[in-house]
C-alpha cells in the first residue's frame, strides 16, 4: 500500500546489474579510505525505492559518507531503483540468489520474507531504543517474538477539516462515525461536500471503520475482518454514499491535499505529508483529528504507513551491516530528523527524536504526531494486495449495491483466507 504516491524523476544515473535485474545506482557510491591500499575493506550494498523528494538521494549518499568517514574501513555503496513501480519486483528476483544487496528498504514489511530466511533478527541492535519507538512501529516489524527491521520513516494519516467551515456551522471535530457523518451532512452545500475519502468514495474507510468499531482484518491465522463488528463499521460506509456526503471523482485523489486547499471539501483523509502544501494554501485555518470511534467504546484510529530499512540474511558481511542500520536509524537521530522533515514530512519513529523535531513542536503537526503515537493502526504483515482487493470488493457492493454487510464480507472473507492459509503453508 504505498504511502508517498508522487515520485520524480531523478538525475545522474547509470545502470547496476544485480542477480540478473538492471537497477539505478548512484554514479558515484560511497567508497571510504580503508587501511589496505586507501581502500574500504568491505562495502556494503544498501537499496533505495526513489523517493518523490528533492533531496532525498543526496542525503543518502551523504549519510554513507559520513558513516565511512567514521568507520574508513567500511564504505557504503548507494542504490536507487530507477523505477519505483518496480522496486519490489527487481528486490525480489535479486534476494532469490546469494548477490542481493546487504541492506534494503520496503514499504510494506511481509512475512513471507521471514518465511523465506531472507531477513535477519535485528534485536541486538535496537538494545535500550526499543522502547521509544512508536509502539505500532514494534509490533510491525515483530514475527514469533524477533525484531526484523528498523522503521525509518513514520507516514501517518490523518482527518484534517477547515476550522472555520465547521466553526461556522457550529460543528466540533467529530468524535464518533455519528458524529462524523452528521457533519459531513451539514456540511454539504451546492459549492462544497462534506467529506472527501478519495475518488472512488471508499479509499481508507473500509479499514478505518473496521478498526475503529474494534475490528480486525487478521488475528493469527484466521481473516477476521467479517467479525460482527467488521459488518457493523463497514455497512456504515453507506450511511455517507446515501447522504451524498462525500465528494467523489475530484481531480486529484485522497492522498493529494487539493480537495481541502481548494475548498472543495470541509474534510479530508490525507497524510501527514501533504500538511505543508495545506497550510500553505490555508493558513492556520485547518486542524487534524483521528478517524473517529465508530461507537463509543470503539477507537480512534490512525493508520501508519511509512518506509522499514531491513538487512538480508545471507548478507557477506552480516554484522557490519547490522551495524550501519543501527548507527543511521536507531543512533543518529540528528541524521533521522534529517530525514524525516528536510526533503518530505514525516514523523521520525522514536518518539524522543519526533520530540526534538522543531518542524513537529507546534500546531497540527504536533497533534498529528501525537495522533501517531496514540491511535496508529498498520496493516498485519500477513495482509497482502489480494486480501485488500478482495475488501474493497465486498465494501463496494455494500455501499453500491445495498448489499447485505455479513453476506458479501463473508463471502469476501473465505476468499482471503484462502490466500492466508496458502501464504502461511
């Protein structure tokens, strides 16, 4: 589920060729001054996805010149896939053989890849730091009580609304699905709709709803998400199709902020990283709230998304690889608020880094930040695209179809554990 969907191009490339696949690299990698011949003693391999900011790769390089000039035995060789949409496939084909890269990022982490022996524990890195990280940040990359990556960046998604829209009306941000819907009503006028959650009227909500009715898509090795409350939460979803509440079909989708900036919308599900372009737009007038609880004694929820830096297990040189991970996101965290704010906006995931962050201390972005702490949601390591499709199927035919809730879920549901009870082997 990808988080950051622009993506530029990039500059100064030529070709790599690992296990087969043809990936960009930095033209220039890192290299250190080793102690034999003025030479590194080992280089390391590190995998980047293109990020959509401008920045961002030279940070990256810069950071592996850094760690070498502070380690000369060890330099850092810089990869940056060329084409995002195909990160995850030439990933893939290169940790089938012994030749893939020493360390690498993904976006969704999966438990196939510790299935497969691809992934190496990384709890003795993490050492006293476990415990500030953002709790949801933990349990995301833990399989069977091991640690198998390092989160590295935190994108958390948020209900931003117009302060003075709802003011005007009389509304407070909403904190219940009633609530919520109630506003997204009053708050449609010929000029404005109430509520934007994407193009196609679902985007995040089948999740939301779910989750914030105390719902969960799997628990263990069992799809759960046709749970009584899972029928319950996502047959509301309808609630807000009936009302024609929400915008639909804007030109730009959920996770661009144009809806809101241009008053299209009063509300909008969008992410952190679009917080910078509204404010710009908006100025102080807007504000930021979890997804609310469904019911009382529901939750607010907010899902998190971001980027997992991972180390492969048949890596030569295994333990200084560990070693790099551990000094850049667990140890730097000049180097981590670095990351997070100057080339995007993203909420580092130790919570004491995030802290410390100036660009996080004020206003709506505080309170996204401690949104994230307090609310955040990720989706299970053993959810995959096709459990997803087969959700946004039933949860369409609900809102569409007037579909009975329990019937298409279920029938959704057996479909889905099909694909888990296949993934699990």
């Amino acid at each position: 589920m990808n988080t950051h969907p622009t993506r530029r191009g990039f500059l100064g490339m030529s070709m790599l060729f690992v296990a087969g696949t043809a990936v960009a690299c930095s033209s220039d990698p890192q290299g250190g001054s080793g102690s034999a011949g003025g030479k590194a003693k080992v280089t390391l391999t590190q995998w980047y996805h293109q990020y959509g900011e401008a920045g961002t790769q030279e940070a990256a390089k810069r950071y592996a010149a850094e760690y070498t000039k502070e380690n000369p035995d060890v330099a850092v060789q810089v990869v940056w896939a060329a084409d995002t949409s195909q990160y995850e496939a030439k990933l893939n084909a290169a940790m089938l053989g012994d030749d893939g890269p020493d360390i690498f990022e993904i976006g969704d982490f999966r438990y196939d890849m510790v299935k497969k022996g691809q992934l190496a524990p990384l709890d003795d890195i993490y050492g006293d730091a476990k415990s500030d990280f953002n709790p949801a940040d933990i349990e995301y990359v833990t399989v069977d009580g091991k640690l198998y990556g390092v989160k590295m960046i935190d994108d958390v998604m948020t209900l931003y609304y117009r302060k003075s829209v709802l003011q005007k009306a009389g509304i407070e941000p909403p904190q219940t699905f009633d609530a919520l819907a109630q506003a997204a009503k009053s708050l449609t006028t010929k000029d404005m709709k109430g509520l934007f959650v994407g193009n196609d009227g679902l985007g995040d909500a089948p999740y939301l709803l779910l989750w914030s009715n105390g719902g969960e898509l799997i628990e263990g090795e069992k799809v759960t998400y046709a749970s009584a409350a899972g029928a319950e939460a996502i047959g509301g979803l309808r609630r807000l199709h009936q009302d024609k509440s929400l915008l639909l079909g804007f030109t730009t989708d959920w996770y661009d902020p144009g809806a809101i900036s241009q008053n299209a919308t009063a509300m909008q599900w969008c992410g952190l990283w679009a917080l910078p372009g509204i404010k710009k737009a908006l100025g102080d007038d807007f504000g930021v709230v979890p997804w609310p609880a469904f019911k009382a004694g529901g939750k607010p929820v907010a899902r998190l998304g971001g980027w997992t830096e991972l180390v492969n297990a048949k890596s030569k040189q295994l333990d200084e690889a560990k070693k790099f991970v551990q000094w850049l996101w667990i140890k730097k965290a000049a180097l981590q608020t670095d990351w997070a704010v100057k080339y995007g906006f993203h909420v580092p995931p130790q919570r004491s880094v995030a802290a410390a962050t100036e660009a996080l201390s004020s206003g709506p972005a505080k309170d996204a930040v401690a949104i994230s702490q307090q609310y955040s949601k990720t989706f299970p390591i053993t959810w995959s695209q096709s459990m997803g499709v087969d959700l946004v199927a039933a949860t369409t035919k609900v809102v569409r179809e007037n579909a009975d809730p329990a019937k298409v879920l279920g029938d959704a549901a057996e479909k889905s554990q099909a694909a888990l009870t296949k993934s699990l082997g």
